[in-house]
C-alpha cells in the first residue's frame, strides 16, 4: 500500500507540472501570481478530476460485478452510461443548455435496474455471455439516443459531453465529482452486505438481509458515481471492467479490503493515461478515451484469453 500511495503522489506531482502553459516549482515559491492562477484554476482542478474519476469509476465497476455476480460486468458493459447519455440528451431536448443532473442519474439508475432485470431473466449465464447481452442492451439504448440527438440537432453536445477529455476541466467545472467520496465511504460501510449478496438471493435472505434492498442500494451507487463522471469527463472505457479484475486476481476477493485497492489502482491508470495523452502530441492533448481504449482494451483481451484456472 506504502509503494502505492507513493507512486500515486510522484504521478500527482508530474502531474501538476505536465501542459502548455510553463509551470514550475520555483514559480509557485517565488508566489507568482501567474503560476499561481494556472496551479489553482487548471493543473489542481485536472489533478483532483482525474483521481475523483478513476477511484469512482473503477470502484463502480467493483460493486457492479459483485451485485450482477459476474466479473465481466461493468458501467461500460451494462448500459449504465449508454442510459445516463440518454438522460442527458433528454435533459437538452427539453431544458436547453441547461442540463438536469437528476434526469441523467434516474436514467442510469432505471437502467442499470433494467440490465440486472434483464440477466436474472436469461438462463445459463456465463462470464462471456452476460457482458454481452449488457453490451447489446446498451447499443440499442445509445442508437435511441443517438436518433433523438440526431432528429432535435444535439449530436455535437452529445458527442462533446461523452468523449473522455481532462483538458478543459477548469475549477468550478468539477465539484460534482467530489460526490464519489461519500458513495466510496457508503461502498465500504455496506461491503458485508454486498458481500452476502453475491454470495446468491438465498444465502442473502439466510443471514437475515433483505437482497432487494441490497441490490437497489449497489445499484445506486454505481449509477450516481457512473453518471457523475460521465457528466464531468466523458467516457473512460474499460476502466470499471480492468482495474476490479485485476485487484482481484492479485489481493482476493474480499470486497472491504479490495475498495481502497481498487480506488488507488483506478486513479495511477487514469492518471498514466492522461500524462500520455499530454504528452504523446505535446503541446496539445490527445483525448484520453483514446489511450484508455487501447491501454485498458488490451488488459481486457488478455483476461477473455486466460487460462480456465483464473475463471
């Protein structure tokens, strides 16, 4: 954990002086006041983004492979995000600009419900098979969305609000996200219930706990942290799906001791991922999603191809 959390600081720190604009520690010793603005309007706010988005998401991503009893679960893989774009594109058609934020987190909430109604109905169900069907579902929601986007002339504020980028995330664009920290605390408090409830419905209702309740409560969490980072950055692919499966396989399944874990490992491969999207074309920023996707895609690929043992 110590090597961790000091990786995670010296990637922070790189972090903070990675850009454009020229910013370097003398500057911010010396006080001057133009260093200071860019450290406390732009490089802090993206810091503080990236570490909200990656630990909230990928901590998503665990809870939802424990309610669904599938490791291949995910928001990106249960159409968590695909109904939350749909809220969003809701929110325009009817308010403007000025986008509902309980519209997109009932809409993710509503279909996250909607997959795990969805997978309880399917029989013989197995690791590959549910992620598909999640996919499905959240293709046929998006090609919904993407009609509606098409037919009232918002597909660009669509297109815009879903690509995962850092670069324009300026202080007062990103406080939202900071509601990842009560659902992460929430996340722990709850761990031995959730726990039980993977366990299956019966061994649930056998220790006395009541299973819907469980499942509407996992299901909350993981709409309201999904919802809000999508709102804030975009999409980040793979990331609630990869980071999960590999705590697991390295530190167990204990659900308590594997959320402060996976809130860590979920913000370095953020964080990774967007000083190489800083950099890959420096000065200017390539979006993140992109390096995300063949980064975390990859991951994926070889954990499909694994050996039966590590099913």
């Amino acid at each position: 954990m110590k090597k961790l959390l000091l990786s995670l600081a010296v990637l922070s720190t790189a972090s903070l002086f990675v850009g454009a604009a020229n910013l370097n520690l003398q500057q911010i010793l010396n006080g001057d006041p133009l260093a200071l603005e860019i450290l406390f309007s732009s490089r802090l706010p993206r810091l503080l983004a990236i570490l909200l988005a990656g630990a909230g998401l990928s901590i998503a991503g665990l809870v939802m492979q424990q309610i669904s009893l599938n490791r291949f679960a995910a928001p990106s893989t249960t159409g968590t995000i695909e109904c939350a774009m749909l809220g969003y594109v809701i929110s325009l058609v009817f308010f403007g600009e000025f986008s509902q934020l309980w519209l997109v987190f009932s809409s993710a909430i509503i279909g996250t419900l909607g997959f795990i109604y969805l997978i309880q109905r399917i029989p013989f169900k197995n690791v590959v098979f549910v992620p598909l069907i999640g996919i499905v579902f959240g293709n046929v929601v998006e090609a919904i969305t993407t009609f509606i986007a098409y037919k009232y002339d918002v597909l660009q504020s669509l297109n815009t609000w879903t690509v995962a980028n850092f670069s324009h995330i300026l202080r007062g664009d990103f406080e939202l996200l900071f509601i990842a920290v009560p659902m992460v605390l929430l996340t722990y408090v709850f761990a031995t219930w959730i726990s039980a409830a993977a366990m299956g419905k019966e061994f649930a209702i056998n220790l006395g706990l009541n299973y819907q309740q469980i499942l509407i409560l996992g299901v909350l969490l993981v709409a309201i942290m999904s919802a809000s980072v999508v709102m804030i950055v975009g999409q980040l692919p793979f990331l609630g799906l990869v980071v999960p499966n590999l705590v697991s396989l390295y530190y167990g399944d204990n659900l308590k001791r594997n959320i402060p874990l996976t809130a860590i490992y979920g913000a370095l491969l953020v964080l990774c991922c967007d000083l190489i999207s800083r950099l890959i074309i420096f000065p200017y920023d390539m979006p993140i999603a992109i390096v995300m996707s063949i980064l975390a895609g990859g991951v994926f690929i070889i954990l499909l191809l694994r050996d039966r043992t590590y099913a």
